[in-house]
C-alpha cells in the first residue's frame, strides 16, 4: 500500500533559515517518517524553496532528494526588489567593485606613465602627458570613489577635509549609493506580509485540490492561516502553544502592537476550522488551547504528541562516529567547527579571532522570545560573574534584535559576555552544546519537553532548566528535579543551581542519564508515526 | 651528539604513508612523534592516528601528553608546546598545509622538511602558498637557510620550482608498505570489469571532471569505479564508502585498473597497490608513471585513449598473454618503492641532518625589551621596573642567557629620579614613540626580514626608538595592555596584564580601547598575570587560549631599608588606601563610614593613595570637573561634619611614611569592589597589621596565598560594611595574632621568588 505524508511550510520569508523550534520539529518528523518508508511531498511557498532544501539537506543529507518539494509558481516581484537591495548592500558592504576596478586601472596606468615618463625620448614623454590627460576622468572617478564608499577614516590620522567641495560631493555620492535607504522605500511591513501569505495560500489551497488524489491529508505547520484549514479538507494543523496568551502584556509591547489581536483571531479561526489539532503536551492542551477557545468539539479533535529524541551527535560525524572518539578528539572536532565558523564573521572583530578553546560558556539555544525569560538569564549572568567570580559567557542562538534585552546587556555591562550566535548551522550548535559547561534553559513557558535537553546531552552536556509544568510532567524524580531545576521566576534559586551545575558537571551529567535513557527511546520514527496515524485519521 | 638530534616529529598523518616513512625513520635509528588530531575534513579522508610510535620515544611523558593534545594543523603554536619541540625534537617534516608551515617556519628551530608529494598538472608549491601566505614566503625559506629542505617524493618535482626551493631540494623517496607486497600474486581476476579509482566525485570538481572523462571514453565497458565519497553518487557503477578490506577485495577480483593519470608531478597509491598485488594496470604514458625511467617498454603503458581501451578490452576478453606479460613487465616499476631502494637514499640524505647541530636560540642568549607602553608614572612604570630586575637576577643568579633594556613611552620623567633603581642594577633604559601605520607597512617590514606573520587587523603600532626601533631585541614585553592597535608582530611579544576590570565596570569599556587592549593581547605569544582569577578572566574575556596565560608570583616587594619595623605601637585609625577609580567603591565606603562614625565607630580613617588628592573637601574644586563618584564623596563629607572630623587624607605619601603609617594603623580597609587584589595587603601583614576586605576571587587568591585570616564583608552592601568595621574593632588585636612571621612574608616576596618566576619564564623563552 501506498504511504503517503503531505505537509505544508507556510512562513514568511527568511523565517526558516534559523532553524528553531517549530522547523527543526517538522525536520525530525520527517526525517522519521521518511526513515519509515513515507513517500512525503512537502508544499511550500517559492520564496521558502532554498531555505527548505538547505533544512532538508542538513537534515538528511543526500535523502533530501527523495522529498517531493512543491512550491507555487514564482516568488512576487516585490520580494526580488527587496533580495536584489541586500545583495547590493551586502556587495557594498564587503568592498566595493569600484574600488577593485579602479585600483586595477591605476596599477597598470602606473607602470604605463611612469616607464614613458621616466624615457629618456622626447616623444615617449609627450605620449606620457598625453596619457595623463586622456586618463585624467578616471583618476577623477577614482579619487571620488576613494572618498565615498571605503571607510573614510584611518583611526589615529586627522580628517582634515571636512566641509570641503570634495567632501560635500562624496556624501551626495554615498547617499546615492547607499541601498539601506532606498531599501526603506520596500520595506515589507505587515501589511504587504498578510497580502503576501493571503494571496499564495490560495495558490497553496490550489496545489492541495490537484494532489487530492494522492495526499488525501494535510499536515499543516504553524496555526496562523485559516485560509489554509478552512479551504484543505482533513487538515490536521499543529499548534505548538498559545503562548500570547500567557504573555499578552510582553508580546503586545515587544513583538505585534497592535497585530496581537489579528493573531489571536488567526489562530482561533484556525484551530476551529482544522480537522485535528495536534499539540506536545497535556498542559497546552488544557491549559492554553481548550482554556483560550474551548469548546466540548475542539478537546476531541486534539491529539497530545509529546516531542520525540534528538542526537545531535550525528552532526559531529564528518570521517568518524562521535562517539567513537576520544574526549580530547571530540573537544578539538568541535573548537575546529566553532573556529570554522566565527572566522567567517568577519564583520565582528571581537568573535572573528575569538579562541574558545579556554572560555567556559552557559549555551541556550532559542529564539527570542518574552516567554524565553531571557532578561532573566542575563541577570543570572551578571550576578555568577560578579557575586559568584565564575567567569563564563552566555551563548544565545537568537538574533539580537530585541531592544530591551539589548540595553539591559548594555546597562550591565555585557555585550562581550552575551553572545549572538544567529541563524547558527545544526552542526556549529551540535559543537556548542558540546563545548558548554552547561546547557541552560530558564523558559517559563514550552509547549512541550524542551529539545535542548537531549541535544545537550547527546553531545556530552548535561543541562539546568526551568520548573514549569511540561517539565515536571516529564522529570518526575524529585531528587533529579531538585538538582536540575529552577525557579525561573526566582534569579536567586537560577545562580544558585547554575553555579552548582557548574561545580558538579560531571555528577550532574551521571544523575541525568536514566532520564536521558527514558527520552532516547522514543525514537523520532515512533513519533512521526504517531503523527501520521493523526494526520492521516487513522483511528 | 644530542638525545634530541635523533628525534623527528613527523608532523603527517596520511594514513598509508604513516605504514611506510615513520618505520623507515625508525630503522636508521630516529624515534619518531606522530600528532593525534587533525582536521576531521574530508579533504583529510586518508588521515588517521596512531599510537605506536609513542612507546619509543624517550621524552618526558608529560611532553608526549602535551604534543597529543595539540593540533598542529589548526593551532597557533602556544610557548610550551615551542618548548617542547625545540627541547626534544631535531628534525620535523611538515606537508602541504599553509598554517601548519607558517607556524613551524616563525617557532621550530631545527631542521624543517617540507613534504612534497607533486601538484597537479603545472602548480607550484611556491605559487600556491606565496598566494596563500604572501609574498614574503621566499625570502622567510631563505632566511630559514639551511635548516629548510624541500623534501621531494619523486625527482622532477623541484624543476618547476624558483631556485629558492629548487636549490634546498633534498630526495627522500617514497615507498609502499612492506604488506602491498606481502600480498603478491594473490590477483584473481574472476570479476571481468575494469576498476577505476575516483574519490570526491560530488564534492571535488577536480575529480568530477576525471569522472566525466572517464564515462565519457569508458562507459561501454564494464566497470566498477572506487574511492571515497562522502555523498552518494547517482551512478550504480560508483561504489561509495566501502571498507579496506573491501577495496583490498577488489584489487584481488576485477580484471584489470585503469589509472588516468595525466599528471607529470604526482602518482597516486592506488595503481601501485595494485601492481603489487599482481593485477593488470593499465595507465598513460604521459602521466608520471610513463614517465618513470622503469617504464620504458612496459606493455600496460599506452600513449592514447584508444591504446587503452583496446588494451583494456583485450584483457577483459581474456588475452592471457597480455595480463601475463602486463604483470611480470610492471613489477620493475616497483622497484622504486622498494623499502631498500628508499631506505639507500634517506640514510644518505637524512642522517647528516641529524648530525647537523642547531643550537636552541635560548642557547646563544637573548636580549629581551621591557616595555612600558603608555605614560605611566606608577603602578605599571613601577612593575616593568621590578620584572627588569627580575629578568637581570635571573639571569645573574640562574644563568639564564638574556639581557635585558628598559623602555619607556615618552614622557614627561625625571631621568635623575625615576630610573635610580635602573640605573643601580645596570639596566640600559631608552625612550620610545609609537607610530600607528596600515598592516601594509607591517607587511613589507617583515618580508624584508624574512617572517611569515599573520596580519589580522588594519592598523598596527610600531614602536620607534629612532635606532633599531626595538628589532635589536629578541622578545618584546609590554607591562599593560593599554595600546589603542596591537603592537606590529615584528618580534614575539608577550604581555603583562594586572586586570581585567574592563569586564566588570562599564565605565572602562569605551570600545575603541577594549578592541586595543583585545587584539593586543590576541597578537601576543603569551600573556602574564599575577592572579587566577585574572588569568581566566583574560582567557574568557580577550578570547585567548589558556595555554599562553601564565600567572607570575605577585609583584609584592619592600626594598631591604624600608623592612625596618619603626613602632610596636598601634593608634586610633584604619588605613584605607584607595583612589577615585570607579571600581574603588568610595561613594559606598564612604556611605559605610558615615553610619559607622553615627552608630559609635571610634577608629578614625586615614585615606592614602595616588590621586586622593580630590576627595579632599577642605582643598576647593571645581566639582563639575570630577567624577560622579568624587562628587558624591565629597558631597557626603562636606555635608557631614562627623565624617570631617573622623577622615584624614593623606595623598601619595612617600613609601617609607606610607610603611610608618601602615605600622600604626589597627588594620587595613579594602572595601574596592574588584580589581587584581591590593599589594598593600601584603605590605600590611609584613608590619603586623591585619587586614578587612571586601570579598573577591583576587582578594581571596591573597588570603590563601599569604595566609593572612583576612575579615571579609560584603561590599556591595553598606550594612554589612559597617558591622564589619564595628566587628573588626572589636577583633583587630585577635587578628593581628594570626598574621604569619615576617619570614615568611620575607620568603613570599618578589625578590626572592626568582626560582618561580624562572620555571615560568623558561617556558617563553
């Protein structure tokens, strides 16, 4: 019989590429269900195909070829507007092509007018002059570019030429030529975001009638498009938490405004037109989803799928097993992939030439977000090295948007102890986790078992985490509770167990291994089943 | 002759060759250091690691531990492990990977063999690597002399060469394991189709377009290609990933190899393999293995495409007297990779080596710069002063070959006063200006000497003294990390750093000073601190690996005049030295001590120190001029008389005076939030005077190492401050009769801590 998974990625554009939570959830469904034999056809917008294929080649390498990817039928114009404005940016950013040009042509004239005026005949030095004149718009040129878009000043030397006509013509130039500015005029805000998905869902709804004879059902990601459920017959959508809920204060201030509400509705209107809810935990169940919007319908269509085990050391096998070497072999394995990759941050001088061999780091990796507590954690950080004199960093995988959490690193002094990693390739987190003192993570709030735990300790790193409900539904030792988890709401309770995590890493490690044991058994093929038995209505 | 003359470190983990040269190396009587880690790259498939060769090296096992858990491919070379190799090893081969060769040219002092094993088609060695590190590649082989050799696999590979590599071309061939030819005449053959070897066929475009030429002339014949892919091939005929056996397998069962090769500077394992085990190996005249004087009249060479297939297709057909006289005819190319033949010419070429002295640069004695590098007129001037007299005890009391220069940034000093005790000590001492000038003067400085230096940032300082310009030393040491753009790398550097306060305060992380002190201290060979707690802040803060953080003894010293005790006698007050440094705490202190005098303290408080000058209410300022936090000082004591009456000030006292206080005073106060730890802490136990502190891992690290039962408190919290001066009025006498001998405190001082300060300074030099 034939074995079919149909899912649909609807995102935003660019959203895809970190690769957290949700995306890298579906990822390890289908990794599990194409490890199971599904033929798995994923629909996806156009503008979402590379990122999705650079996902699926992470995750299953060469494999990834026997996915069927269907996406819609180009990618709208004003998202090439916005993709060409980046590529110049960043073109400008790395050194001009102007410059290389000019400095060629200067090099060579050079040789050239330097021969003819150095020859001894009459002749040759008038063709010299001759040059110099003929030539003299490009030095023109050159000497303009030279001012406009290289950096203008060499630390330690004067700026003398200020208010000149040379200098006032190089603004002009660089305001020209500055795409961030023309880059305002396609910003995409909202607005033209919602009439971007409004529109390729319906194109999407399109894909799905003419697959219906083979993909019955729909697997549908994220619980933002009612469009989607209200048009796919048997649609199951996944709804990972109604976290705004929870957080409506923060989310409101920091990340919607006034969109809150949109959203609230979107996901509302999608969970009462899906034909399944599919959730990874009896709290989101209860407490957020039925809580939020419930009614005696929407409890019998929610199915609990709590989340299956990752192993990231799978990511740390390039010539060999991970685990089949030594510990100084895997520790230089993965300084060499985190030194590999800061090398290439070349706009950051202080991670580019940054050693980690020695620096001892507390590693979260998370998007930011206000159900993250991460404000909480960079205090927790301020007081271990200033109270506890522990001097470690704090690695965070989110990208520093985020003002508020932003000034508070500045207020506290922290921008060189709290670090970016955004956007970071499983294999670079896989050497992360494995070159942390601890994994942490102090959320107040996860739809389900937080995956940082076993990718943590598959490559080595025993974790400290917050005691929230989907925690203590899954750690029920409470001699193991006691010592890995925290108060996130208490800073006092997080530096204490931090610190003693920090002491006790080996202890801790050992004493986190039947729980690690219990996760690793349930395969991520056992749970794309559970999730194909859903999808597919098999009852 | 030296132990270490007979010591190589074979820097190579090809797999293969690791079978053949190391015990070839044994053999004349080398012992032999293999590395355990490499890049795990595909690029170095055929790398691996091997213990065997340990048990016979007679170094320390430490070192051994030391060089195993170092990668030479990935890291710069930290001072031990430069010790280590100069120490016990003579000779080094090194292959083509251009950090490793940068690293091993500016630290290995021996013999460097440079492995070559032939390019492809017309590249150089010289080419790509001047491309890759830089021009200044020649000239730093030919300042290197006659330590370096070009150590050519094949003849030939040295034609294409400029005379820089071609005239250091030292032949030492290369063979094939003695199990290759174990295995002789075990071919079968049952498997009629061709074997053709092509790894990376996805990844390697090199390889992919032999691939496509191979299917191009070869894809009606049957045939199985081998090699390792790290990603699956959509081609049946491509194996994949297969075990050793396996592949040993193949060369036993298929018919005949076809080997492509068209290089005429390189030859592949694999066809020789399988001539040694007897199989048929069809290849091309103009590749090497035409070429080889051994392959004149050989009947599995062919000049075109067609010759091959035709002869290919001949053995597939079963033309016996083909395979046969293939077979018996290839044997003679082997000859050359015979462990005899090779071991004739590296017993020729390598043992004079190994009776060729190079002594250590340690041995023919070092000049060594002390370096103040900002303006100081204390606590770092001071400090470069005693590290240059250490360095001349060092090298008076333990016959260390170094002298040493003292030089200071320009600046406004009293040549008669300041430099007395340099003088005294017969420490040269000279004026210096930095210039900060692009990388690219950098660049020409240091191929006109010869150095291959990795530049990393846009502007350097170069340090002028109008002669030399400091090129005249051997080691640069700068007292303070305080330099706006790292020092030009125009000499090894280290650097003394006392704190990293810079993590903890934000009034002292202007950016533009943090990325100085930060490339600074990246750029240096080592660093030196005087606290652990300092040393890992260094390493987690600047992003620096811990193996080039070493931490000194503490600078604590008191000249032999001043140890005299003038009193037994204590008097009414605590001292406090401190200064106006936001990290000094003195709005808080100065909280503490108000509720201290209002709740009944009765000590008074003697303030001393460089710049207390301005927390003097009775002297007038202009208040908008100062810092917050004298601000707020002075506006609490102006406003409280019971804090006039109670504080004196006494600014930068004379150190005898200071010593003569410190002797009266019940007890020292320390209420700094954090910073390397007070030196005056010490000091104080020496004249029996206890000590109450605030709490940090640097005051802590002085409580241990000086045993002096220091009082701490919390010094975050004015409360906590103030009982404890209360308690400490009440303890003070208690304390002082914990406070360790004064020969003991003698024993831990500067002067006479040279042996440690010499087992640390051996490493770096």
């Amino acid at each position: 019989m034939r074995k079919d998974l149909g899912v649909i990625l609807t995102y935003p554009p660019e959203i895809l590429f970190g690769f957290h939570g949700i995306p890298r959830l579906i990822m390890n469904i289908i990794k599990g269900a194409h490890n199971k034999g599904y033929n798995i056809t994923i629909i996806t917008p156009k503008w979402s195909e590379k990122e999705l294929e650079t996902l699926l080649t992470e995750t299953l390498g060469e494999n990834y070829k026997n996915i069927d990817i269907i996406t819609t039928a180009r990618i709208p114009p004003v998202l090439h507007v916005r993709y060409y404005l980046f590529r110049m940016q960043k073109s400008l950013k790395k050194g001009s092509f102007l410059s290389v040009i000019f400095q060629k042509v200067q090099n060579k004239m050079e040789i050239v007018v330097v021969r003819l005026l150095g020859s001894h005949n009459f002749s040759k030095f008038f063709a010299a002059c001759l040059l110099l004149l003929f030539f003299s718009p490009l030095f023109i040129l050159y000497f303009l570019e030279q001012y406009t878009l290289k950096k203008r000043n060499i630390p330690g030397k004067q700026n003398t030429d200020h208010g000149s006509l040379k200098r006032e013509f190089s603004d002009y130039f660089e305001k020209f030529s500055d795409p961030a500015k023309l880059l305002k005029l396609f910003y995409l805000n909202e607005k033209i975001f919602s009439e971007l998905l409004r529109q390729e869902n319906k194109n999407i709804v399109k894909i799905t009638e003419k697959q219906r004879e083979n993909i019955p059902y729909w697997l549908i990601t994220t619980p933002f498009w009612p469009d989607l459920t209200k048009n796919i017959k048997n649609s199951t959508v996944i709804c990972p938490d109604v976290v705004i809920r929870d957080f409506a204060v923060s989310f409101e201030r920091e990340d919607f405004g006034e969109k809150i509400l949109n959203r609230k509705d979107d996901i509302r209107r999608t969970l009462q037109t899906a034909d399944k809810i599919i959730c990874f935990s009896e709290y989101v169940k209860n407490n957020q989803i039925i809580a939020s919007f419930g009614n005696v319908d929407l409890d019998k269509k929610i199915s609990v799928i709590p989340h299956g085990h990752i192993n990231l050391s799978d990511e740390l096998e390039i010539i060999k097993p991970f685990h089949s070497m030594n510990k100084v072999e895997q520790w230089d394995l993965s300084k060499q992939i985190i030194n590999t990759y800061t090398r290439q941050m070349t706009s950051n001088e202080y991670l580019a030439n940054f050693d980690f061999s020695g620096t001892r780091f507390l590693f979260y990796s998370s998007q930011i977000r206000p159900s993250k507590n991460i404000p909480a954690l960079i205090k927790t950080l301020h007081r271990l090295l200033h109270h506890k004199h522990e001097p470690v960093k704090l690695i965070l995988t989110g990208s520093p948007g985020n003002a508020s959490i932003m000034k508070l690193i500045s207020d506290l002094g922290l921008q060189r102890d709290v670090i970016f990693f955004s956007g970071l390739p499983t294999r670079v987190m896989a050497a992360l986790y494995h070159q942390a003192i601890l994994a942490v993570n102090p959320t107040l709030f996860e739809g389900g078992f937080p995956f940082t735990f076993s990718e943590a300790y598959s490559v080595g790193t025993p974790s400290i985490m917050s005691r929230i409900p989907v925690v203590e539904e899954f750690i029920t030792d409470p001699d193991l509770q006691k010592v890995m988890l925290f108060d996130p709401h208490n800073i006092d309770d997080m530096v204490e167990r931090i610190y003693w995590g920090i002491h006790h890493r080996d202890e801790l490690y050992n004493l986190q291994k039947p729980l690690y044991d219990r996760l690793k058994n349930r395969s991520l093929a056992q749970v794309a089943q559970e999730y194909i038995d859903v999808v597919n209505h098999v009852d | 002759m030296k132990s270490r003359n007979k010591r190589v470190l074979w820097l190579i983990n090809h797999k293969t060759l690791t079978e053949f040269e190391p015990e070839l190396l044994l053999d004349l009587g080398f012992e032999v250091y293999i590395p355990k880690l490499f890049p795990q790259t595909i690029e170095n498939r055929s790398a691996g690691v091997t213990y065997e060769f340990d048990h016979n090296l007679t170094i320390p096992s430490e070192v051994l531990h030391r060089l195993n858990g170092f990668n030479f491919y990935t890291d710069k070379i930290t001072p031990r492990i430069r010790r280590d190799m100069n120490e016990y090893f003579h000779i080094l081969f090194v292959s083509n990977f251009p950090f490793m060769l940068q690293e091993i040219f500016t630290h290995f002092e021996g013999h460097i063999i440079f492995r070559v094993f032939g390019h492809a088609q017309d590249i150089t060695y010289s080419g790509t690597l001047e491309q890759i590190l830089g021009k200044g590649f020649g000239d730093t082989i030919e300042t290197l002399g006659d330590r370096f050799h070009f150590g050519i696999a094949y003849k030939g590979i040295e034609l294409i060469e400029p005379p820089y590599l071609k005239n250091r071309e030292l032949y030492l061939p290369i063979g094939l394991p003695e199990r290759f030819f174990q295995r002789e005449n075990k071919y079968t053959g049952n498997d009629n189709r061709l074997l053709f070897i092509c790894p990376l066929i996805i990844e390697s475009p090199y390889y992919k377009h032999i691939y496509s030429l191979f299917k191009h002339d070869f894809s009606d014949i049957p045939h199985i290609i081998g090699g390792w892919q790290s990603k699956k091939v959509d081609d049946p005929s491509v194996l994949g990933q297969i075990e050793r056996e396996e592949f040993d397998q193949l060369l036993v069962n298929m018919k005949v190899m076809y080997y492509h090769s068209l290089e005429p500077r390189h030859i592949h394992y694999h066809p020789l393999e399988a001539m040694a085990l007897g199989m048929p190996v069809v290849y091309m005249e103009d590749g090497m293995l035409g070429r080889l004087k051994e392959s004149v009249n050989q009947p599995g060479s062919c000049k075109t495409i067609r010759e091959a297939r035709k002869k290919i297709k001949r053995i597939l057909e079963g033309d016996t007297a083909l395979i046969n006289s293939i077979c018996t005819e290839q044997k003679r190319l082997l000859k050359i990779f015979t462990y005899e033949f090779c071991r004739d010419y590296w017993e020729r070429n390598i043992i004079p080596l190994m009776e060729n002295e190079i002594p250590p640069a340690s041995e023919k004695g070092q000049k060594i710069a002390i370096i103040v590098p900002a303006p100081y007129k204390t606590g770092s001037f001071d400090a470069a002063k005693l590290h240059a007299k250490m360095l001349k005890t060092l090298s008076e009391k333990m016959n260390l070959k170094i002298s040493v220069v003292f030089y200071y940034l320009k600046g406004n000093y009293d040549l008669n006063k300041d430099f007395n005790e340099l003088r005294e000590n017969n420490i040269c001492f000279q004026e210096f200006e930095w210039e900060a000038v692009e990388k690219k003067v950098i660049e020409h400085i240091l191929q006109i000497q010869g150095r291959l230096v990795e530049l990393q940032y846009p502007i350097y300082y170069l340090p002028r003294d109008q002669k030399q310009d400091l090129l005249d030393c051997d080691l640069w040491i700068f007292v303070s990390d305080t330099m706006m753009y790292p020092p030009a790398p125009l000499r090894r550097y280290g650097i003394i750093i006392h704190d990293c306060l810079s993590r903890y305060f934000t009034e002292y992380q202007n950016p533009d000073v943090l990325n100085g002190r930060t490339n600074s201290a990246r750029g240096a060979d080592f660093i030196f601190t005087t606290i652990p707690a300092t040393r890992d802040d260094i390493i987690s803060y600047h992003g620096i690996s811990s193996e080039r953080v070493f931490v000194l003894p503490i600078e604590f010293d008191i000249p032999p005049e001043d140890q005299e005790r003038k009193t037994e006698n204590k008097e009414n007050f605590f001292i406090w030295p401190t200064n106006k440094s936001p990290h000094k705490n003195i709005t808080r202190a100065a909280e503490a001590l108000l509720l201290y005098y209002l709740t009944g303290g009765r000590l008074k408080t003697v303030i001393t120190g460089f710049d207390v000058e301005d927390l003097d209410v009775t002297i007038e300022k202009d208040e908008t001029k100062l810092l917050t936090q004298v601000q707020e000082f002075r506006k609490l004591v102006r406003e409280n008389k019971i804090l006039r009456k109670n504080i004196i000030i006494q600014k930068n006292l004379p150190k005898k005076i200071y010593y003569e206080l410190l002797q009266k005073a019940c007890f020292l106060w320390y209420p700094t939030i954090r910073d390397n730890g007070c030196l005056c802490t010490p000091e104080a136990g020496f004249f029996r005077t206890p000590v109450l502190s605030g709490e940090n891992a640097q005051m802590r690290y002085y409580d241990s190492f000086y045993k002096m039962n220091i009082e701490f408190f919390n010094q975050y919290s004015v409360d906590e401050m103030v009982s404890s001066l209360h308690a400490m009025e009440k303890i003070w006498e208690k304390k002082q009769a914990m406070l360790p001998s004064n020969d003991f405190f003698l024993s831990r001082m500067y002067r006479n801590c040279y042996p440690d300060y010499y087992t640390i300074v051996r490493e770096i030099l």
